[in-house]
C-alpha cells in the first residue's frame, strides 16, 4: 500500500496559497493557529498582494461602481438625526470584472455612519470613505468585510483629501487639505494640510510650500501617478496671477509640486484620471452642437509640461457626464437613462455606459441606485492583520 505523499508547510504557503482567491484564504485561517497567524501576517498579505498585481488573469483590475445613500421624504422632515431605517437604499457598490461584466454588490455596513458615502480613493483593495465633513473617515476592504475607523480632526472647513500607497514602506497614507478661515472679497482662505499613516494609526501637520489659492471643488483624488496624488489647484504665481495648475503631493517625501495644464480648449469641468498609467487631464471644450464636448490628454513622461498628447476627443449628452476612466482609456459615463427589468426583481435601474474612444463602441451596465463614481479594484488582505484595538469589526 503505498504511502500518502504530504505536501510541505513551506510549498503550501509560499506556492500555493498567496494564488487563491481571498475568500478561499480568509477560510483556512480555521485549520490551525499557526494557519492562522501566518495569513494575518503582513508579509504573506503583501505577497498575496503582489501574486494578484503578476497574476496575467487579474493585471487588469476590476472596477467599483460607487452609488450613495438614498434619503426618503419622510425622513428629511423627520429628524437632523438619520437613523439606517431612514434610508430607502444604503451605500452600494457594484464590482464587475476588466470587462466590465458585474460580478457582485457590496453593501457598506450599517457599523458606518450613514452620511459616509464618498470615496475618496482606492488603492490595493481598500477603500477611504469619508461623508461631506470628513469626520468619520474610514478604511474598508469590502472582500475580508473589514474596516477601520480613523481618529477624527477638528471640524474644519474641509476642501479635498486624498489615499494612496507608500511603496516605500509597505504603509497608507490619507491626506486632508482644509481651510482655517472663511474666503472673502479681500482674501482667500488659508489651505493647510495634514497626513494620516495606518502604520502610526495618527494625523500629522505638512506644509505646503506653495502659494495655494484654492482647490477645485472635489470631495477627494484618487489620481495617484508616480507615487503622487494630483488635484486641480488655482496657484499665485508672480505679480498677483493666478493659473490653474496641477497640484501634486508626493506620499514618500511629503511634498507638493505643480504641475502645468495642456494648454487648449475650455478648461470647467476639468478630471483628473490615470491612463494606461500616465497622468491625464480630462476638459471640456466649446462645441456649437447640443451636449459637451470632451477633450482628453496624457502625460506621456510625468512632470514633463511639453509631453501633453491630445490622446482624443468625445461628444456625449447634456445629461451625461464622465465618472471615470478604464486603465486603457475608455470613458465610464453616468447617464440619465433608465430601466424597468424584470430580472433584476423588477424596478428602475439606472445605466452606466463604458465608450472606446476609438470605435466608439459602448457597454451599458445596469447599477441599481444613481452612480456617481467609479474606480478600480482588486480584491485583497489587506488590514487582515490590524487589530481590533485599532477600532476594526
């Protein structure tokens, strides 16, 4: 009889499981303890990490569809204290594959404050969610159903905020830019800056060099390109001028920069995205026909203003606008189309439409409540290993 071949410990963790998908992996923690001290340990969630970035089925990452909560009537006049049965439908997010085929729904837990709904990015399977005053702030990883709440700043007039990836030191950073004081007639208000670091679980102050005026009216940036986040800035330059520019802040040296628009066309409203990895600038432009007319550029070599390449340009409706861009270009617009369809257990159903640029060709995906983001994502462990001290349910 011959024996049963046991395959190696080391093989199983090295080989084999960083390839499984999460929920496959977030199960075997059961098997033994020391299972699972090694999947909840940061250096198997970042190789696991890294296996999905080199995996050729999953190097094009997924994308979130991001719908907010929907308030009724009645508790509008209810109450300035929303309880979760006073939302007709919570914060959904629809994840659908590169091709844009939907593969799930993630409803955000009522452990949320029911105003969080805005993402303010995604980065390695997390996502930053704060609501319109910042305070709470919250990193979720919908694959593993867990998140972390952020300690919370003073109640400043907030302006943008940002999340990113510091590769240098395996850590996340979100970065808050806010206002001391009220604009007025005589003066802008004074924009200051401060970092929070999962690591460290606390906020610190950073300076901003620059003579910064003010921010586009954003609630967030996930336009991170070259370990840099990026926003649309009025900066003052010499003699009193100010020019809307690129702001940037690097995650590893803490800094911000500028960077220069392209020059051409009508610049409001302008978004920011990552395009097959550059950094591009997305503006309208006039148009005598009826609807927008959209002009889309790339910084082929980052941080150089003369690599500005008008990659294309796109008409959609007055009703439509641009919510997001696919790695490879294609335009993600939210439409003011719906749908009655009685496979989705009967209703209206909203419709998001997916544009190559170059044929024109379009895929609609129907998303249950009113999109008004989108962005990528891939599943993953991270904040596996953070610890229920750190306020994690």
């Amino acid at each position: 009889m011959s024996q049963r071949k046991h395959v190696p410990y080391d093989i199983i963790i090295i080989s084999i499981l960083p390839k499984l998908p999460v929920k496959s992996i977030v199960r075997f923690r059961c098997v033994s303890k020391l299972w699972d001290s090694t999947i909840t340990s940061s250096d198997f969630i970042s190789t696991h990490l890294i296996s999905n970035n080199n995996n050729n089925n999953v190097s094009d990452h997924g994308y979130l569809i991001h719908m907010p909560n929907v308030i009724t009537k009645e508790a509008t006049y209810s109450s300035s204290s929303l309880s979760s049965s006073s939302l007709s439908n919570p914060v959904c997010l629809v994840a659908c594959d590169p091709k844009f085929n939907k593969i799930s729904e993630y409803r955000i837990s009522s452990d949320f404050s029911i105003e969080c709904s805005n993402i303010v990015g995604s980065c390695n399977g997390v996502l930053c969610l704060a609501d319109s005053s910042w305070n709470p702030t919250y990193l979720w990883n919908p694959s593993i159903r867990k998140f972390k709440s952020l300690p919370c700043l003073s109640r400043y007039q907030w302006v943008s905020a940002g999340f990113a990836y510091q590769s240098e030191t395996n850590d996340y950073k979100v970065i808050k830019i806010y206002s001391t004081s009220e604009p007025s007639i005589k003066r802008h208000a004074e924009l200051q800056a401060e970092v929070y670091t999962l690591s460290s679980d606390e906020w610190r102050r950073v300076g901003i060099s620059l003579n910064l005026i003010r921010l586009k009216e954003s609630h967030s940036s996930d336009t991170f390109v070259s370990g840099a986040l990026h926003w649309v800035a009025w900066i003052k330059e010499d003699f009193g001028i100010s020019r809307k520019k690129i702001l940037s802040f690097d995650v590893n040296n803490e800094k911000f920069g500028e960077i220069a628009i392209p020059y051409g066309g009508k610049i409001h409203p302008e978004i920011l995205a990552v395009i097959k990895g550059n950094l591009a600038f997305i503006s309208s432009e006039f148009c005598y026909a009826p609807g927008i007319r959209y002009g889309v550029w790339v910084m082929g070599e980052y941080g150089v203003c003369e690599s500005w390449n008008k990659l294309f340009t796109l008409r959609l409706g007055g009703f439509e606008s641009i919510i997001g861009c696919t790695r490879h270009g294609e335009v993600i617009v939210k439409t003011a189309k719906t749908k009655f369809d009685a496979e989705l257990q009967g209703g209206i159903y909203f419709v998001v439409v997916i544009i190559d640029p170059v044929t024109l060709d379009e895929k609609e995906l129907i998303v249950p409540h009113f999109p008004t983001k989108a962005t990528t994502f891939v599943e993953s462990l991270v904040l596996l290993d953070e610890n229920p001290d750190k306020k994690i349910s």
